[in-house]
C-alpha cells in the first residue's frame, strides 16, 4: 500500500491530489500544514499515520529553501522515500531540486490525471529503493495500539484498560503508555492514583505535539511502572481538541511505546473514531445484561459498516455472575464472537478501584486477578494465546 504526506495550507491544491489517488492509486493521502517542513524528517514522520509514507509531496506554498532543506535530510535519512516539490519548474530549479534529493517536480497547475501518473511513478520508485535495499517495509517500528471500548458506560472500560496496561508491564517494562480518551470524565488518573501535572490538554499543544521528546516528558508514571497520559482536569477542554489531534498523539504514543493502550469514552464519537483508524486490536467491554449485549452488538454494526473494526479483536465480558439469567454461551451467540476473558463479580476489584491501584498491582490472586492477568497474557508475542489464531478456549463462569 502506497502512502501519500502532503504538505501545503491549500484547499485546492489538497483536493486535487486528493482526486489523483482516489480510485486509482492504493493508500490514502493525509495533509499536514505546510509549516510542517521546518520539521526533522523523524518529527515530520511521526505525522504519518498508517501505512509506511511513499511519497512526501510538498505543495506550492512550501517555503522553497526549507523544502531543499527538507529534502536534503529526507534523503539522507530516508532514501527510501520519495520527495515530489510543486513548483513551475525551470533549468535551475531542477539542478538544485536534483541536487538536494527531490525525485520528482509537479506543476503547480496539473491536472488530477497528470498529478496521478506522477505520484504512480514515484510509488514504484520508493519500492525499488527498498528491494534493493533488501528492505521490503519501513524500519519506522510502531508499538501496538490498544483501544478497549463500549457504546455503553458504567461497564467498567476503565478498570479493564488500567489493568491490562499493568498486566502488559510483565513482559514489556517500561514499554506501556495508557492514554485516557475519555476527554470529559476520565478516570485514568484516580484509577492509578496520580496527580498528573500534565494531561492530554498540554499534549496536543504547542511543543508535545512536535517533539516526541516535550511529550515523554509530559507523561506521569504509576506505581506500577504504567505511563500515562491523564484526561483534561476540566471537561470543557473537551472541546477543544480535535479528533486530528488524537490521531497524531497515538501516532506518536505507538512510535515510541511497545503498546499504548486507549481508555475510550463511552458511544462512538469521533476522537474514538479517529483513534481506531490507528489501532491494532480492540478490546471490547461488556457486561453481563441485555442492555450491554444491545450496545455491543449496535457498536459492532456500526463499526463494521464503517470499516473501522481492528484486526485484533477480543471480548471481556466483565461483572459476570452466573445468577443473573445470562451464560456466557448466550452472550456468544448473541454478539456472534467468543468471549476471551470472563471477569467475575468480585469485591477485590472494588477495593482496588477505591485505593487506585490496580488489581494485577496487588498481591492477593483471586478468580478476578487471574482472569484479567491471564486476558494481558494474550498480547505477550512469545506466547502460546497470542501465536494460536483459530482455536478458542471457552471461557466458563465457574
């Protein structure tokens, strides 16, 4: 899959490269201001979200000596990558353009079609470039991304994710951030009993939302070794990030975690949609009563149709207690998924969530403890659950 990072604050400019790719190039085209090029090519590509970049394509209102900068770094960082300048082009400009590492130049007025055969020439390049480098994928590793959800609140979405994230520190220590998107009433921050001096607010402001470095730095760090980046403290600053924003903080998150875990919101609102267009798995959270089981299946439906359903999916069925009607072979064949781990009613969760430590942070190993530290034991890439895809274990209410 070809990727295209434009640069440009052009409307036009956008849509028309916007129409070159649709329908006929694979990949999609995602644009980041054009002041973006005074970024360093590793700050710039943390931008890039999905799929490896292609094609960097710099737009007509890019600085022209900070895109022979850009370009310049670019090849010799990422060679890989081919950089496309928009410009009227002249025999000059194409003896800097050549010596600075540019690939290719478009016209600033080029037609969708003429603007497509360009970018398709550049794709096979940057392919070539990394055959023949005897790398067929970027070398930009990123982290596993982890959304736990449920169009229904009060499911407990939140002890789930704070546990999971201190269940994934066994085998990844240090290597675990857990991003609270409930942007109005998060409770990361009392479930891990921080008191963050930064939260997501600062994050996606100002120097964090360019240097991975300004971020880490904004990050809080639990008792159990968990990073995290805490809720706004006042919930009209809600309103005030953009579902663009989430997308670039977990780009960021994933680029220098092994996995960031995402505590969602309540529904299906559009920074959780923005978050799943970056996530590996989905945690699905549900409790055991018919109106969750609706949710669910209401949620599931959704998503699928907008083809926002992760790969990676997994089913906690939480506050089970077999005297309440349900069996978890009901909700199975109800929701059409297997359930993968089964979290009973139990007082020990109460209390930790009351002390704000993390039950898999606790000492005492009960039925709760050993469900929930098994369900973190999937994500583990050297074991057994994790490598085994077809076979299902049903999981029993005891």
């Amino acid at each position: 899959m070809s990727r295209f990072l434009l640069l440009t604050d052009l409307p036009d400019f956008e849509k028309v490269a916007q129409l070159a790719i649709d329908g006929s190039l694979p990949g999609n085209l995602q644009r980041v201001p054009a002041a973006a090029a005074q970024l360093t090519p590793e700050e710039l590509l943390l931008r890039s979200l999905g799929e490896p970049t292609d094609v960097l394509l710099l737009g007509p209102d890019v600085n022209r000596n900070t895109a022979m900068d850009l370009a310049t770094a670019m090849d010799l960082l990422h060679p890989d990558i081919s950089v496309v300048l928009t410009a009227p082009a002249d025999s000059d400009l194409v003896m800097t353009a050549m010596r600075a590492g540019i690939r290719d130049i478009a016209d600033p007025g080029s037609e969708p079609g003429q603007l497509r055969i360009l970018l398709e020439r550049n794709c096979l390049t940057a392919d070539s470039r990394r055959r023949q480098s005897g790398d067929g994928k970027s070398d930009r590793q990123r982290g596993r991304v982890i959304a736990v959800l449920s169009p229904k609140g009060g499911v407990g979405k939140t002890t789930v994710a704070t546990n999971l994230a201190v269940g994934l520190t066994k085998f990844a220590p240090m290597g675990v951030v857990i991003l609270d998107l409930d942007l109005q009433f998060g409770d990361v921050a009392t479930a891990l009993n921080l008191e963050p001096e930064h939260t997501i607010t600062d994050a996606v402001f100002g120097a964090a939302a360019q240097d991975s470095m300004v971020l880490k730095a904004y990050l809080s760090v639990g008792g159990s070794g968990v990073y995290a980046l805490c809720g706004p403290k006042n919930p009209a600053d809600a309103d005030l990030i953009t579902p663009d924003q989430v997308a670039i903080l977990v780009s960021q998150l994933a680029a220098e975690f092994q996995y960031v875990v995402l505590d969602t919101a309540p529904g299906l609102g559009e920074h959780l949609l923005a978050a799943l267009e970056m996530a590996t798995d989905a945690v699905w959270v549900c409790g055991m009563d018919v109106p969750s089981v609706r949710g669910m299946n209401n949620g599931l439906a959704v998503l699928r149709e907008l083809q926002l359903v992760p790969e990676g999916r997994h089913v906690v069925l939480n506050f089970a207690d077999k005297r309440n009607g349900l069996t978890v072979q009901d909700i199975e064949l109800s929701i059409g998924l297997p359930i993968d781990a089964v979290v009973p009613v139990s007082r020990a969760v109460s209390l930790s969530t009351n002390k704000g430590v993390p039950l898999l942070a606790e000492k005492t190993k009960g039925p709760a403890w050993r469900n929930l530290d098994k369900f973190a034991q999937r994500f583990d890439p050297g074991s057994k659950d994790a490598l085994r895809k077809s076979a299902h274990r049903r999981e029993v209410l005891q």
